[in-house]
C-alpha cells in the first residue's frame, strides 16, 4: 500500500468516526463507487464518507445517469485544478502553450456545462 493510499485510508476512517459521532448510522450497503460502507444521516439523507451523497436507484437508466453524473462532475474539478494550476504558472511567466491549454480546459468546461443543460454545440 502506498503512502498515498495509506493516507486517504487513514482520513476516510475519520471521516466515519465523525459521521459515527455525530448520531449517522452505518448501514450494511456499500457505496458502488469506492465501496466504503454507507451512513445514513438524521435528515435522512444516505452518504459515503468518501464520495458525499449516494442516489439511491432501482432502475438500470438511473444508474446511467447518475454515473455519467458523477464522470462530469469529476471532469468539472479536474479542469477547475489544471486551470488554477495553469494560471499560476501563467503569473510566473506568460507563454503562449499555458494559454492554449487553458483555453482548452475552458472548452472542456464549457462542453460540460452544454450536456447538463442539454444543448449542443
């Protein structure tokens, strides 16, 4: 097991222990992401300590759309870090590929936000 690994094992534990402490009730299902076990919250609401809000589904179609959900949402971050990272590097010195790239990932978001409303390019 990497350091890396041990480590987000390490604060996914935590994690439970908080929703353990805080009156969440461990359930026996599993988050179909990470597998961790899933806590079910005073409100009601169901969660994975790692991932945030599990969809409860019953229908194959659900399951689609929440996992392409899931996929676009992660995109949306990964493209939110790479473009603070390239405007980083961009205040340290302007050149003309850092642009480009950020202007890719910018499309990237922008193609993410068009799926989610619908509309086409």
């Amino acid at each position: 097991m990497s350091d890396k690994e041990e480590i987000d094992r390490e604060e996914a534990v935590k994690k439970m222990a908080e929703l353990l402490r805080s009156g969440a009730t461990m359930l026996a299902e599993t988050c179909p992401i990470c597998g961790s076990p899933l806590f079910k919250l005073r409100s009601g609401e169901i969660i994975c300590p790692i991932h945030g809000k599990v969809y409860v589904v019953s229908r194959d179609e659900d399951i689609s759309k929440i996992s392409a959900e899931n996929v676009l949402s992660r995109l949306e971050h990964l493209a939110s870090i790479k473009i603070d990272n390239l405007m980083k590097r961009l205040s340290i010195e302007e050149d003309i590929e850092t642009i480009e790239m950020i202007s890719r990932w910018l499309d990237i978001l922008l193609k993410i936000r068009a799926i989610r409303t619908g509309s086409s390019k």
